[in-house]
C-alpha cells in the first residue's frame, strides 16, 4: 500500500510539472510567423488583476518600496493604486490615452498622456514599450511591427529580432522553445542604448504564461515590478475603475 502511495504522490507531481510547463513553439523560420504566434496567444486574455511590489531607483538612489493593485480591462481600462504601510501614495485611472492620477499627500491631481505622467512621477519613459504592456510585463509586440523588422535571427537558443522605429531601433531576445520575451533594448538615433527591459520568473496564472520579474533600466533610473499575484480574465466591473478626486484637488496637466 505504502509503494502504491509513493507512486500516487510521484504522478500528481510530475502531472503538475507537466501542466505548468509551457507549450513549445514550432519552429520558427521568418518573423511574420513569430508575429503571428505572439499575436494569437494572447487572443483570449481579456482582463487581469495584478498585486505587486516596486521598488524605484532614481538617479542610482533607491526610493522605498511601495505595494501595488493594477486592475486592467482590454483594451485601454487601467486601474493603479500605490500605497505603504496601509496608506495609498498614489491612485490613477487609464482610459483612451489619458491618465488621471491622484495625489493624497499633496492632493495634486494630474492628467495627461499615460507616459508623460508617469515619467513626470517616476523619472522612467515607458513609452518605448507602451505603459501598460510594460507594467504588466506583456510583449509589446503586433502584426503591424512585421513592416518595422530590419533583421531576424532564429536560433537554437532565442530568436532575434531588430526593429526600425521613426526615432528610435528595438532589439529584442526570444526564447525560441517557449516565445518567452526575455530581453528588449532601445537604442537612438545615435545607437545609445536609452532604455532596457528585462523579464523573468515566468508562472503560469489560469492558462497564460506571464513574468514574475519585470525590470526596466535607463541608466541610473530603474524600475523593478515583482509580481505577487495574477487573477486573469476575472469579473472586472466598472466600479473597480472608478477614481474619487477630491474637489478641492490642484489639478496639473502634464505635458512633455
């Protein structure tokens, strides 16, 4: 009986090992196909609800960590509470390419573009990868980037892909047995690496490999996202994105 338990406990835990591990690619010979597969892997996935813990360096020193609730409905609803300690910092609302921030400490009230704010608030430019792809660690990659692809690499190992942008060139590295995005740097015009991407600790969360680990890296300002929880395709309503501002708020709108 004891064997018979033994070999019970060995199955559920190769079973689980083999649920958790991701579909392989087949192999990939031209971009237009990686496109294609990248595009259609995240078909389905509508909605997510996402606890993290980031931790800012600015001008290499590094701020204190703050507690994250990023609540993002497809394809342009973003809800983004920022707290510590059992107090909220920050709490901003994302919709049609405009982003309303509320400042409780300041009571400042902030709009404008979602990137210039949040550079305004964090010294990082996420334009590069699209703000909300680049918090929740999503590639930011579609089928209209076929026409950008100045040099593709499949190998063993990764998939390299070079992109041509109007002011600046993308480079980035793929696992090529998962399509995991690994590594994505920003260089311009002048071929100086701006900006750096790095995503790690893939999980799988309700069907979807995602990173754990996001890091973005512009010199000595840095931004790292460790992701604590995922609740993916979930009943989001439209009360989990309202944003009650104060009317006595000082509003600021942002510009770069």
């Amino acid at each position: 009986m004891r064997n018979y338990r033994f070999l019970l406990v060995v199955f559920l835990l190769i079973a689980g090992c083999v649920a958790n591990r991701p579909a392989l690619l087949p192999p990939v010979t031209s971009s237009t196909e990686f496109f294609h597969l990248i595009a259609t892997r995240y078909d389905s996935l509508h909605n997510q609800e996402v606890r993290a813990s980031v931790d800012l360096t600015i001008d290499g020193v590094r701020e204190r960590r703050a507690s994250a609730l990023v609540r993002h409905r497809f394809p342009s609803d973003l809800k983004l509470v920022v707290g510590g300690f059992g107090t909220v910092v920050m709490a901003a609302r994302a919709q049609n390419d405009t982003l309303h921030v509320h400042l409780p400490r300041e009571n400042r009230y902030l709009v404008g573009n979602p990137e210039d704010v949040l550079y305004v608030l964090t010294d990082v430019d996420l334009s590069y990868y699209a703000y909300d792809r680049a918090i929740l660690g999503l590639p930011n990659i579609s089928p209209i980037d076929a026409s950008r692809v100045v040099r593709f690499e499949p190998g063993k190992e990764n998939l390299f892909l070079e992109l041509q942008h109007d002011l600046y060139l993308r480079r980035l590295w793929i696992e090529a047995s998962t399509g995991f995005l690994r590594e994505e740097r920003v260089y311009n015009a002048d071929g100086q690496l701006v900006s750096a991407r790095l995503l790690s600790d893939y999980h799988r969360d309700d069907g979807f490999f995602l990173p754990r680990r996001i890091e973005i890296q512009q010199g000595e300002d840095v931004m790292l996202i460790q992701i604590k929880s995922r609740a993916i395709n979930t009943g989001l309503s439209d009360e989990d994105f309202v944003l009650p501002v104060p009317k006595d708020a000082t509003r600021h709108d942002i510009q770069r």
